[in-house]
C-alpha cells in the first residue's frame, strides 16, 4: 500500500521516481526490521530496561 502510495504521481506528498521510492523502501524494511529483533528481546528485559528502552514509545493505531 506504501509503495502504491509512493508511486501514485498524483500524489505531491511522495516522491516519485523509482530510486527515491526504492530506497525509501529499503529504510522503512530495515527500521522495521529492527524493531522486530528489539521486540523478541521483551519477555527477558527487566522492567527498568523494557521502561528504558519502550517506554517513550507509542501505540500509533
């Protein structure tokens, strides 16, 4: 849906050649990524750490 969003020219708000798209893309897999890898870690965290490192983040659905 992102990449149709990127790639829809009507669109101002998004770039739209296809090497900005691909490497906006390829950042947002690897943020992502990484956020899965932090979140498997949770369950072993004290809860200081999980504040430490969660805490200031937030629900955006």
């Amino acid at each position: 849906m992102m990449l149709a969003a990127y790639r829809n020219r009507k669109s101002s708000r998004y770039p739209t050649d296809e090497e900005t798209v691909n490497q906006s893309c390829r950042g947002l897999e690897t943020v992502t990524l990484e956020q899965m890898q932090r979140a498997e870690d949770i369950p072993s965290l004290s809860q200081e750490e999980f504040d430490a490192d969660w805490g200031s983040m937030k629900c955006s659905l």
